[in-house]
C-alpha cells in the first residue's frame, strides 16, 4: 500500500503525476530498544513519544539517486546479494559523521528487483545495511534517470542548449512528470523513518532537486541540506529551462545548499536574483538568501577523495605488480595519462588533437611521450555519445599512423572496465595527468593521481625505493572543471585552444624535478588535509548552524504544487485581523493613523501611480471622523501628493519623508529644521549623473531635499552592482557632509542626516499630546525599509510617561519579512479592505436607522 505521507502530499503535483505505489510503508526504525517512533493516525509526528530525548541517538539521512550498495543474483539459490560500495561518495560520508551518529541510506538500486520480491529485499537492506530502496518502477525509472535527468538536466547544467534535435533533446513534459513522480517517492522514503525534529536530512544531486519541496511542506521545520555536484549554469543557460521556477523553488525550501565552487554559487545566486528577484548577502562571512523569512545559506566546499580506501588499494600486491609491468613496457618514456568517461563533455578527442599538436611542433619528442588514455564506461547514452567515441579512435588512429612505429604508440586506448588496482598504477606511473574537459562538476582524477604518486610506506617497500625519495607530479586540468580553483600548482588551461593545450603537455614533460617536488608537494597537502571526511564534516557543521534556529519562529507554508515555501517570521508576528483592530477602532476616542504611500495604498506594480477614486473615497470617509488625525508619509515630492490629495481637505501630508509637513490642504507646508544646508546636492548630482550614463535603464529623481538613483529598470545584476559601487562612491564624497546615503529596493539616496519617517510620527504625535488631544489609537501601515522607522517610532510610545493612557498600536507591514511591527497584512489589496473596514466605521449612521435604535433600546 502507500505510506501514509503519500496520500497528504498528492496535492503538491498539481494533479500532474500518476505515481506508483510503494510495495508497503517500510516500519520506522528504532531509535530506542524496544520502542519505534511513529507516525500517529493522522500521519503527524507524535511529540509527546515516551521515547526520553537522553536516549536518542544522532542521526544523519542520507538522499541520492543511488544506494551505496553492489547487487548480484546468487546462481545456485537464485537469491539476491548485496555488498557495500566501499568506493561510493555516499558511503564514504559517513566518516566525517562522529562515530555514535545513524547513517541511513535513501535511495535506488542498480539492479531491478521484482514486485514480489521488493519487500523482503527492503527488510533485508534495511537490516544489514541501514539502506531504504525507493524501488522505482521500470518505466518511471527510464523516464525519471535516462529521461529528464540525462537528457535534459544533465546536458543543460553543462551549457548545452537544443538548439537542434540532433544536438539534445527538446522539453519534454512527460519526463518532467516522471522527474517529480520519482522525487516524490524519494520524499516517501525519507517520511516513513525520519523523526523531524533530530534528524537531518542530506540530499545528493541533480537527480533530486524538487524533492526538498516534499519534505518542507510535511515538515516545515525539517533540517535539510543540499549539495548539487554538478556546474550549475549562468542565468542565460538556466533560464531557458521551462520549469526553472520549479526547480530553484524546490533548492530553496533547503536550509544550506552546497557548490563545488563559487562559480556555481554565483550562478545559482544571479538566476535566483533575476528569476526570483531574491538578493543575498553575506552574512559573517557566510553568503544568505533570505527566502520569506528563512535564511538560505550557500556553502562553497569541493568534495575530497577517502585517502585510506586509496592507500589500501596502493597497499595491494596486485598494485605493485602491475606498476612493475607498467614501469617495464614504458621503460625511457614519459607517461601522460587521461582518465575520462566516454561522453561529449569530457574533452578526450581535444585531448588528442593537443597531443598530435604536441608531436607536430616537437618532433624530438617521437618515441619519448605516450598519451595512455583509459575510457571508463558512458553513463548515458545517445547519438552524441557514439559520435565522440567515433571521433575518438579516429584521431587515436591517425596520431598513431602519423608518428608511431612498430615498437611505439604515442597513444594507447585503454578502452575496457579497468580495475582499481591497475587503474591506481597506471596513476603512479604518469608524469603527467591531464583532465581536459569542456565542462564538469569536480572530477577527482587529479586528486586520486596525486596521492597514487605520494605512494604509501608499503608500496616504498615493495618497490625497493627509498621513503624519503622526492615526489613529483605535474598536472594539465581544464579551467571549466570544479578541482580547478583548488589545484593552484597545476598548469590551467582552455581545452579548446589546442595549442595552449600542447604548450602546456610540453611545460609538463619538460619541466625540471624540483618545481614538479615543489607543485606535488602543495597539492598533496591540500587533498590530504581536505579529504571527504573534511567535506561531509565541514557540511555538516554549517547544516547545524543553519537550522539552529529552527523553533525560534513561527511557521506556516503557503504556495501551491511545487510554488510551495514556508513563511519563518517571529512569533509575535500575525496577519492583521480587520473585525480585530475595526473592535478596537470603535472603542477608542482619539486616533492617530499614519499610512505609506508607493506599495501600501498604491501597488508597486501599477504603472498608474495616481490614487483612485477608492483611495480617495476611503480616506475622505476617515478624514471626516473628527476622532481621526490621517497622515500619508511618503518619499514622494510635495507637489505630487498635493496633486494626488487636492480633493482630501482634512488629510496630512508628509513629503520627502516628512522634510515636509502639512496638517491639511489649509495649512501651510512646514519645512524641517534640517533644510539649513543643501549643498552637498551639487556633489551628488554629477556623480549619480555619472552613474546614470554608465547603467542603460536607470534615471535620477530630483526632490527638493533629496536625490534618489532608481535602476529598477536595469539589468538586475549590473543594476545592484552599480548601486553598491554608487553607494560606496557617494559616502566617501559625502564623508563630512551633513547628509546620509542610503539603500533602498532598487534605489541609491541621498538625504539630510537625520531625516527619516520616525521623527514625522513623533513630531504628530507629541503635538497631538501637548494639544491635550493623547490619541488611545495608533495605526501605522507601510510597506518599505523606510517604514521601519514609524514602526519603531510609534511602538516607544508604548513607555512614553506623557501619555496618560497607554494607547492601543497597530504597527503593520505589506509582506510577509522580518520587521520590526507586529502585523503583516499581504498585499496593498488588503490595506484596502482594512481601510474600508475603518472608513464604514468611521461614517455617520442613517438618521432614520439612529431613531430606529434609539425607539428600540427604549422599548426593551
């Protein structure tokens, strides 16, 4: 049957998925003997369990594509085998977990396993391997792995495009379907044991990127990491994708997602800013993305290799005899060695025209240099693959024809499954490693030849060769692959400029002992240091310290299908209710109401920024309750918001964030204290004009008091860039100027010092008092960071020792963020509702109906 979390998460697909069921729920696993937490009856997560905190033990979910198990068909009995993977990254995780810590293992099996057989192997894998198999049906699988995620997801994050059927497979939303079919049983998986309030969950890969979506809408404070070894392409790569949305949605609902490098952090982070409109921030060193409330860290961190499972299998015998042959057969030759899967991206035929190049230019070379090339199986399939294998022996063929003999070939293709053992010699053998690929997401290749050339004590031994002897290594690694950054002594090049590529094999080859000593030694401090012990422990520390506030905030999810996120806000803070505050509104005597202007009253999207008949309806029917005092305070011009309110005889106005003052349409503008000294403007304008010129689609607002540099209309990430150097530009012109240059949303602006919407609210509301009119009502709506000030303002008048009734507040921003007011309403659309809740309150009754009541209330 499905598990009983499959049924409340059908919902999130849209109505899009026919999903397969599972063979059962598998039970939880047991944390304490003798008693299995559960899921209760109505699938919830039983936090009063009898299970005692003190005997639970650590646990660390570990999601990917693939299990870290082996699987064979016993002949005889004609039962299942299986055997860790002992070379699985998956696997070797664990050894940065501390050693009391659960390791459990989500996840799929190489082999199909029959329905009838699905689950006495699950009782099996999860007995003696701690291993939960998601058993995805043949189909599902097909369109799931060799569908989207091969065809689609795996071409398009390595940059390229399907500009032709025969160069990639177009969008096809049938595999899409499967694609989130598959993450939706993964999710299954992880809800049938995950206790939600311990555990952490670590998801691997691409193959798995909407899953988190899932599991944050089961469990909205679960712990979950993410960690893509792939590139992650530029904005203009990814956003091509038509589920691009989905996807980054579904990154998003983790706590902390990893990248082998900033490049592909920069990426992610720049489609998350144009698609999204999310801007980041580093925070302490650490980079975030604050996500409606929650705080997404970005960790920047290249996986390692396991140094002791390569030791063990340079230990080997096996190993030491097979670099013995190897030593023999290339006696007075200079080994350079590829180790690549057989796919377009991995460069292997640039590789050869490099070293036909080399060759070409250095004929004295002939008979001393061998290229041996070891092609490990193709993970996908597809004309493109057959093409460059085609291409491959092709060249291989000609650079042999050309330049080899009858005792020599310059290239040997070692075209067969290699074991380790051998593989591993062939690494200590090579002067040279070269890893030419186009694009990739680590490739740890050169990190495994620099400690096959380290060696081991034992190997010394074997080898009659002494340990204190010099090791050397020189390596030629693509600049478009992820161990790039981290191998700073290598020779980087551009595997599509051949000749650079050539030039860099001959540095190689002809370089002297002690600078390769010197290059070998650096790298092998690096990878011996930051191996993937290093790697899981280090992400796993930053996991902790992102969810460590976690129930320190009050959560709610909003959103539908995978548009799903969670709202993580303080637990003061609440949507404000109109019966709620209209009740109090009714009661009080004397009001203060202070609203924002642009994206409270008014939509930031509405072209139009003319009030409507409505707002002015509303705010006339307000006005004329003389229990009122209604002020806009507004960044806007004077002369637009006299304009805009001509017809509004009783509101006040405060412009320019009240440097100007007016208490109603018969008063005169009163000019803050602060107007002594403009002329820093004459600084300001040249430079913001410079800007200007400088960034296509952003323009200068010129206000009486202030000037404001907008690039909302420019490219998002040119924009923000020029913003933060203008800002940087402004203040150290401005360094002894009494004026203050701020950030806002898409703007940069300069303003007296001082001036800000907080000492309009108490200049009101101190006039109000010392009038002898204390208002028991004070309301404040806005919408912007310049708001914050009126919330603060207001909110001190709660100790204010003048008021002689502490007055009821309603401190209330537009949008669910951090702020410093208590109530959030959504949208300018319910501002609206919430004024004309307060403007009905606020209109005198029918004189009929008043007579009415009263003849009533008399009678009873």
């Amino acid at each position: 049957m499905a598990s009983r979390s499959y049924a409340n998460l059908l919902d999130l697909a849209g109505g899009l998925l026919d999903i397969p069921h599972s063979p059962r729920s598998i039970p939880r696993i047991m944390t304490v003997p003798g008693v299995i937490s559960d899921l209760d009856a109505s699938g919830r997560y039983d936090g009063d369990s009898d299970v005692s905190s003190s005997g639970y033990r650590e646990r660390k979910i570990l999601v990917a594509n693939m299990l870290p198990l082996q699987a064979k068909r016993d002949v005889d009995t004609g039962k299942w085998c299986f055997s860790l993977d002992e070379d699985s990254i998956l696997l070797q995780l664990k050894y940065g977990f501390s050693s009391d810590t659960e390791v459990i293992y989500v996840g799929s099996l190489k082999v199909e396993i029959e329905a009838h057989e699905q689950e006495a192997v699950a009782q099996k894998l999860q007995e003696d391997f701690n291993c939960i198999p998601t058993f995805l049906p043949h189909d599902l699988m097909k369109n799931f792995y060799l569908g989207f995620c091969k065809q689609q997801l795996w071409p398009l994050f390595h940059y390229m495009l399907p500009m032709f059927p025969d160069h990639g497979e177009r969008f096809d939303r049938t595999l899409w379907k499967a694609y989130v079919s598959a993450n939706k049983i993964f999710a299954d998986k992880v809800m049938e044991i995950i206790n939600p309030d311990d555990d952490y969950v670590w998801v691997q890969d691409y193959h798995l990127m909407v899953l988190p979506t899932f599991l944050r809408k089961r469990y909205n404070r679960v712990k979950l990491g993410f960690f893509l070894h792939s590139p992650f392409p530029s904005s203009e790569i990814y956003r091509t994708l038509p589920v691009r949305d989905e996807i980054l949605r579904g990154l998003l609902n983790t706590d902390l997602i990893g990248f082998h490098t900033f490049d592909y952090a920069r990426h992610f982070l720049s489609c998350c800013k144009r698609m999204l409109g999310l801007d980041y921030e580093s925070k302490r060193g650490h980079i975030g993305l604050d996500y409606f409330g929650r705080t997404v860290f970005i960790k920047i961190l290249p996986v390692g290799i396991h140094m002791g499972r390569l030791e063990s299998v340079l230990n080997l015998q096996s190993t030491s005899a097979k670099l013995k042959e190897i030593q023999e057969e290339f006696k007075g030759r200079k080994v350079i060695l590829g180790v690549d899967d057989m796919d377009i991206f991995k460069g292997i035929s640039l590789k050869l025209l490099a070293v036909e190049q080399l060759l070409e230019q250095n004929r004295d070379l002939k008979g001393k240099v061998v290229l041996i090339q070891i092609v490990n199986p193709a993970r996908s399939s597809g004309k493109g693959v057959q093409e460059a294998k085609r291409e491959t022996y092709l060249i291989a063929q000609r650079i042999n024809d050309t330049y080899g003999s009858n005792h020599y070939q310059p290239v040997i293709l070692i075209d067969r499954p290699v074991p380790r053992f051998e593989k591993s010699a062939y690494y200590a053998v090579a002067e040279c490693c070269i890893v030419n690929a186009v694009r990739d997401g680590m490739n740890l290749v050169p990190y495994k030849y620099i400690v096959c050339r380290q060696g081991t004590a034992q190997m010394d031994k074997a080898l009659s060769r002494k340990s204190d002897s010099p090791r050397t290594s020189t390596i030629v690694v693509s600049e478009f692959i992820g161990c790039s950054p981290s191998l700073s002594g290598a020779i980087r090049v551009n595997p599509w400029n051949i000749d650079s590529v050539a030039d860099a094999l001959y540095s190689a080859v002809t370089m002297n002992d002690s600078e390769k000593q010197l290059r070998h030694e650096k790298h092998y401090r690096y990878i011996s240091s930051h191996d993937v012990a290093y790697w899981a422990r280090s992400f796993m520390q930053d996991l902790e310290r992102a969810c460590k506030d976690h129930y320190t905030k009050r959560c709610w999810g909003m959103g539908l299908g995978l548009g799903f996120r969670v709202v993580s806000l303080s637990p003061g803070f609440r949507k404000l209710s109109v019966d709620h505050i209209v009740s109090a509104y009714k009661r009080t005597g004397k009001r203060a109401i202070f609203l924002d202007y642009d994206g409270t009253i008014v939509s930031k999207s509405s072209i139009n920024k003319t009030p409507s008949s409505d707002v002015i309806s509303v705010l006339n029917d307000m006005c004329n309750d003389p229990k009122n005092t209604v002020f806009i305070v507004s960044g806007r011009s004077r002369d637009s918001l006299s304009n805009w309110f001509s017809s509004c005889k009783e509101i006040g106005l405060a412009a320019e964030h009240g440097y100007f003052l007016r208490w109603n349409k018969d008063s005169e503008w009163e000019t803050s204290h602060l107007s002594s000294d403009l002329d820093w403007k004459k600084i300001v304008e040249p430079v913001m004009q410079l800007y200007t010129e400088a960034t296509d689609g952003s323009n200068i607002e010129t206000k009486e008091s202030a000037l404001v540099w907008h690039h909302q209309d420019a490219d998002p990430d040119f924009g923000s860039c020029q913003a933060k150097e203008l800002l940087n530009h402004l203040e150290s012109v401005l360094a002894n100027e009494p004026a203050v240059v701020t950030r806002g949303q898409h703007i940069v602006e300069v303003k007296p010092q001082g001036l800000n919407k907080g000492l309009v609210t108490e200049k009101i509301l101190s006039t109000m008092v010392n009038g002898g009119n204390p208002p028991d009502f004070v309301m404040c709506v806005g919408d912007d960071i310049s708001d914050e000030d009126m919330f603060e303002s207001i909110l001190r008048t709660v100790s204010c020792p003048s008021l002689p009734v502490v007055p009821e507040i309603f401190a209330c921003t537009v949008g669910q963020k951090p702020s410093k007011a208590k109530y959030y309403l959504d949208d300018s659309a319910d501002v609206m509702k919430l004024l004309h809740g307060l403007g009905a309150s606020s209109k005198p009754k029918p004189r009929n109906l008043a007579q009415f009541q009263v003849s009533f209330e008399s009678t009873v």
